[in-house]
C-alpha cells in the first residue's frame, strides 16, 4: 500500500508518525499484522 494510507492508519490506531519521510519497521509490522488474511 502507499505509505500515506499506512500513515493514515497508523494515526487512527494510536501510533506516533510523522508527517514525511520512511515510516519505522514498527509501523509496517503492525499494519501487515492487522491485514493479514
């Protein structure tokens, strides 16, 4: 996904992003882990 929708989900869900750059591995794991199928 691009990274501004994990950006975007990663606010709703309570974890400190910024607003540019190379999101943290922390951030990628939690996602993949709340998509996985």
């Amino acid at each position: 996904p691009p990274t501004a929708v994990v950006r975007a989900w990663a606010r709703t869900n309570g974890l400190i992003v910024a607003d540019r750059g190379k999101l943290r591995p922390e951030v990628w794991d939690a996602w993949r882990g709340a998509h996985e199928r």
